[in-house]
C-alpha cells in the first residue's frame, strides 16, 4: 500500500512539474508578428465597416451583411488578403440592398 501511494505521489507531481515547465516556455515566447493584407483589402474592410455601421444605424442591417463583415474581419487577422476583399464587398452588397429596402412601399394585409 506504502509502495502504491508514493508511485501516485511521484507521478502527480512529476506531472506538476512538466505543467509548471509549459507555462514558463510558453511565456518566454515573444507574441506572434500580427498578420498583414495589402493597401486594397484594407480600403475593401475600412469601407464594409462605414456601410455595416451605417446599416445599423437605421435598422436595415442584414444578418448576412454583418456575417460576412465578420468574416472578413477574421480573415484580416490571418492575413488572408482575398478573403477580405471578397467578404468585404459581400457584405457592403447585402447593406446597399438592405438600405434600398426601407424605400420599399409597406404592404397591408386586409383593409
């Protein structure tokens, strides 16, 4: 019983040990260089945030405009250049088409 509980003593702090060591390496590392895109998908991003907050503003925003905004937005943060752009101009699409929306005629029903 002796033997049994010091083999569980030294593999829990032999485990605890090889914890500590992770932290200590992993805050040794410096942060990771933030991801750059090119000059066009920034112009792409800059304009989709104008046009989503625009959007909101006069309740008219689409839940795919700001899907694609969002999607955009992450892809920004990997770097992925193509991806902004394309999401971007999704989502400045869906707010135009949600914006010509308010000037639609309101429909009723029975009368």
């Amino acid at each position: 019983m002796s033997k049994v509980l010091l083999a569980l003593t030294s593999a829990a702090l032999l485990g605890l040990s090889g914890c500590a060591d992770m932290q200590t390496k992993t805050a040794d590392k410096p942060a990771a260089a933030k991801a750059t895109i090119s000059a066009e998908a920034k112009a792409a991003l800059t304009a989709a945030q104008a046009d989503v907050k625009d959007a909101k503003a006069k309740n008219a925003l689409w839940t795919t405009a700001a899907n694609a905004l969002k999607a955009a937005e992450d892809a920004a943060e990997k770097g992925d250049s193509d991806t902004v752009i394309k999401q971007s101009k999704l989502a400045s699409d869906h707010v135009k088409k949600g914006l010509a929306q308010l000037d639609y005629p309101l429909l009723k029903v029975g009368d």
